[in-house]
C-alpha cells in the first residue's frame, strides 16, 4: 500500500487561492479501471481509491504516513509564474 502526498492546487475557474495551502494523502490505484459491460462508466473494486485525506501541514501528512505504515513519497508543489503587465499592454 502506497500514498502519495501533494498540495492542493488552485482551482482554474476562480481568482482566489482558498485552501491551496492544505495537503492531500490519496493511495495508489491498485487496479486499473477497467468498463462496467451494462453501464460503460470505469471502475474497479480498489476502495482506497475514494480516500482523500487533508492535512494542515506537509510534516502532519509525513507524519501519520509513517505513524500507520504507510509507503509515501511527497510530490512538490508546482511553481508560480507570475505575468506582469499592465493594463496599457493589452493595446500594444
């Protein structure tokens, strides 16, 4: 059994950055997805795959990782690219 450990990252469809600071431990898939014959929609019988669990911080997530035995690895976050520009710049 595997985790991997990751920050929330902002939602593309609002402007604020509410919650990007939690962290997240999901469980490996242990199964591919594969068609249900009557409905088509994917699945699997791997349960572990709807646990979502948040932490407020990167050392609590690591830290109940180990304390259940829990194989981890930590996916950083992606960096930020500002774009400056200003309002002018849209008439150039």
């Amino acid at each position: 059994m595997s985790a991997r450990i990751y920050q929330k990252p902002k939602n593309a469809m609002q402007s604020g950055r509410a919650l990007t600071s939690t962290w997240m431990l999901e469980f490996e898939p242990s199964e591919a997805q594969k068609p249900d014959p009557l409905t088509g929609w994917a699945g699997s019988g791997d349960t572990r795959r709807q646990v979502k669990l948040t932490f407020p911080t990167l050392d609590a997530a690591t830290s109940y990782a180990m304390r259940e035995g829990i194989a981890y690895h930590v996916v950083p976050a992606p960096g930020r690219i500002l774009k400056l520009q200003t309002y002018a710049d849209n008439f150039r």
